[in-house]
C-alpha cells in the first residue's frame, strides 16, 4: 500500500456534508461558512502506549476514540462539529488491513454524528502509532459555552458515573454532543468543560478560568462501576477513582440552582443520568464536604503530560 | 516543566488576531468568521527521523518548518492563512529549554505571517519528537485556487529554483505567500500547488486532478546550486535532483499562455525567479522535452510514504 492510494481509498468512501466545498484531495480542505459567525476549532494528539494500547486494544478502537475525544471538545462548548482533518504517523511495514481497520473506527463514529473528513496527511515513520485529529464545529446560533463563567453560587452538575475508564470506558464512551447541544439550547450555561484529565483536574480548569472555588458533595459523587472494580485491584477507593481519573468524557458543568433544577427535572435527559455534585464558592481551590458536614480541602489530581 | 506551566507560557506570549474570539486555553479556540464565505483547512504531520533529524538540526528549525510547511499549502491555493493549533508529542525527559526552543522557531515564522496559534495539544510518550499543524485560511474575497483547473494549452509556471532541499532548504525555505497572494489577486490561475513531494510528483497531482498530460522543457528546469552540489554526492544529475527532490514548497502552476507571459514579464515578482517550464496537453502523464526536439515519456517520482 502507497500513501495516495490509501488516500484515494478513504475519498472514495467519505460521505460528503453540503457545506464542504472541497474535501480530501488538495493542498487544502475548502468550507463554506457563509452562513456562520464562529468556527471552534480543537484538536487532539493520541500516541499508542499513552492514550491507548495496539496490544490491549484494536485498531478500530482506537480510530473510534480519536475522533470521540475531539467530539467531546466540541461537544463541551455546546455547539455541533462539523469536519475534521486526520494526520496519522504509521510505523514501518504497517498493513493495508490495519490502516482500513483504523479508517472503519474513524468512520463508525464521524457518520454517526455527521463529521466529515475533509483532508488529513498520512506518514510513517520509526515511531508508535499516532494519531491527530483537528476538528471544527460552528456557533449554529448558539453562544460557545466557556470555561471561564462560573459564578459563585452556581451548581455543578455532571454527566453520566465516573472513574475506572481505563477498563473500557476510555475506548468506548459516547461523546456527550447530543446532551451539550440540548444543555446549550435550554439552559443559561455558565461553564462547561469535559472530563478528559479527571474530575478534580478538570474542575480545577474551570475554577482558575473563573477565578471561583468549589465544595464537592462526597456523597454526590456519581461512582461507575468501573471505579468500584478498579479499587479492587489498585487499593485506592472508588471516591478516588471517581475524582481523580481521566478519559470519562463526561460534561462537567455550572449554571444558577434554579437552571439546575430544571436540568436535573426534565425528562429530556432522561437516557444519561445528571448528579448535582457540588457548588461553587467564592475564592479557590476544592473543598470536599462529608455528609456530616466536615470540610477539607483537596488538591486536583489527573492526568498531567511532561511531569 | 508540567504541560499545564508550558501552556500558560506559550499563552502568555502569543500575540492576538482580532478575528480570535477565544485563543488557547478552552475546549475550542472560537473564531469570527462573519465576514469570510470561506474557510481553508491543511494539517501536516512532522516525526523526527523522517521530515528532520534533530542530530543535525535544532528544534527551533523544526518549530519553523512545521509552520512553514502548512503555510504553504494555505499559499498554494492563492489565500491568507489565519490561525493553527498544533499538537506536540515531546520524547519522555524533554527539557523546559527544548520546549521553549521550540515555540521560538514556531513564533519566528507565524509572528511574521500574522498567525495565530488557538490552540493545541501537549503530549508526552515513549516516541521521537513528532509535531501536527493544522492550520485554517480565509478566502478574503479571492477564489481558491485547486490542482484541478489545469487545461491543454496552459503553460507551466514554477517559483525559485529546484532540488537538493535536503542540504538545508527544507528546513529554511520561506512559503511563497506573498507569491500565492500576488497571483491569486492579478491573474487567472488555472491549477496551484506547492512542491513538497517533487516536482514531477506534484505535477502529476495536478495532472491526474484535471485530467489531462504535460510537456516539461528539459533545458528550462530551474535547477538549484544544491542540486548541483548534492548530484556530486549522489552521482545523479543535478536535473535528476531537480525534477525528483521533495520539500522546495515552491509553488508550480498553470496558466494560459497569454497569462503566464504577463506573469513572467511583470516587475513585481521579482525577488524570486519564475520560470515556464513547460505546458500542458491533452492525454495524461509527464513528457520530456530536450532543446534538440526529443520527447520522451517519464514517470513522476518523488516522496511517497507507505511505500
């Protein structure tokens, strides 16, 4: 298999959105977006043996995952993805099999929620396995939700159960677009941000962009599965787990308590659970409060690259 | 260095566009597309020991390249490139002075375009040093200019001189935007692309893109002293060199013959070369032309990944 065939290979089977004027196949992707204000633009880097495991793991998981992730950034401001653009380094004497298995991951997700592949570059290299995916979204009338709004007497609510990703969650899981678009559209959203460093890492980012502090609920904290098995193996509890994993995906929010209230009433999102895990305070940093009404604070913890 | 200490100093130290909305730091960088039509996208993926060896270059040079590179696909569809995020993979132990060293070379090259790095991502992992750029253009009232609009008759225009860009230009080229810009805004382009893979590679491109063959004029290649001086080494021609090297990002394109005379007598394209080099015909593939009236057929050969 040559680059450009492959390339040709991917063309051939890309599902077109109308709003791409050109797709794969020049020195650059063209877009209209004359009928947009913003374009959102992220992007995300995954290397085997960090963010996944070729010996654990298919390769179709791992396409599935890259462009999750990169959903979920956008997801996370409450706005909807549009097209994307793949770099992938292959490592020497990479099969034609494992580079369509990859694209099939790519696709299984991308179709589902619409995305296109607009262009990408394909390398190879003395290197593991990597993968980048840039990804745009656009405003669609809606007003991209920061991480910097949260306020002082707002609530903090999260999606879905955490910790213990690593079992299997951080393959699989469903981005929460469909959840951020209908939180982006009914709510008056104060700050958003999804759960990829870990709970308390993630709140952190929210807290420092805002210049806030949190109380966490212990006793609110939605707990997985996941986490419960983990704690088995690792000694460490399930709270901590939940508070200090990475790759939930998850939405990590804070609105008013009245918004929040009719979040956590409607039955709108009544296919992925809410908990109202906490508040936000004036000052810094997270305190965790005991049902008994004890407080200590703890520091974020969650994954860091570099350290 | 944390990634999180490293992002706040490459944020700190970015200048802004005004068309930013939201720059590094948030899920998404957000950005105001309101009076654009439309929006061009290119990623290029760098890995060390196969786009730059850092035995024998500094990572400030890479920084530059990787910027450079994307540049150049921007300018080689005729348009003005806007803002990048980019993705890094650093080796385990990379050093604060590598990382900063790095961004030095990016900023030297994208301060001078006035680009703006939005976003990115900072990863760590057992791998050499790979980079990601993706980087998004605006069409600023001008039409894009693809590999497809190539037709018989055209001549074949190419910016600078050709070949041995492996004994330094590769790392030091300047994209040809101002070129792109020029061209786009005065002239009828046809068909635009840089030459990153090869000359006769990237004509092909363009010649498999539109349908239709060329003639090169084997005495009007503009072969560079490298070429030259590399062909010593390698015992190839230096004209072997010139129609075969990757990563001149110079800018090869067609025209109408009448079109291409203006270009080439015109006074303001004169800090740097261009040469026609040949013209486009019905049929498909590369012929070459000697000065005595020989034509022989020759296939396109540059760099191919996978293969």
């Amino acid at each position: 298999m040559g680059e450009f065939s492959f390339i040709e290979w991917i063309r051939k089977r890309q599902k077109r959105r109308k709003d791409v004027k050109l797709g794969i196949g020049d020195d650059c992707a063209v877009m209209d977006v004359s009928s947009d204000k913003l374009t959102l633009i992220t992007t995300d880097m995954l290397v085997d043996g960090t963010h996944f495991d070729l010996k654990k793991c298919t390769i179709r998981d791992v396409g599935r995952k890259a462009i999750a992730c990169s959903i979920s950034d956008v997801a996370a401001m409450g706005c909807p993805p549009t097209v994307t653009v793949i770099s992938i380094c292959f490592p020497d004497h990479t099969t034609e099999k494992f580079a369509r298995e990859l694209y099939k991951g790519i696709w299984d997700i991308s179709d589902k929620y619409n995305i296109e592949i607009v262009g990408g570059d394909i390398i190879s290299g003395r290197s593991p396995f990597c993968i980048n995916v840039t990804m745009l979204g656009r405003d669609d009338g809606l007003k991209p939700i920061r991480r910097s709004g949260a306020r002082a007497g707002d609530a903090i609510l999260v999606t879905g159960t955490l910790g213990g990703s690593i079992l299997r969650k951080h393959l699989s899981f469903e981005p929460r677009l469909k959840e951020g678009l209908f939180l982006n559209k009914n709510f008056s959203m104060h700050a958003m941000i999804d759960i990829s460093d870990g709970l308390t890492a993630d709140l952190n980012h929210i807290l420092e962009a805002s210049g806030v502090g949190a109380i966490l609920y212990k006793d609110q904290i939605p707990v997985s599965d996941a986490a419960m098995k983990l704690s088995k193996k690792t000694g460490h509890t399930p709270l901590y787990h939940a508070l200090s994993d990475g790759e939930d995906y998850e939405l990590l929010m804070t609105l008013s308590k009245a918004q929040a209230k009719r979040v956590l009433s409607t039955g709108l999102l009544t296919d992925v659970k809410v908990s109202c895990i906490g508040e936000i305070v004036k000052g810094s940093g997270i305190q965790l409060k005991s049902p008994g009404g004890n407080i200590r604070r703890i520091k974020p913890r969650g994954y860091e690259h570099l350290k």
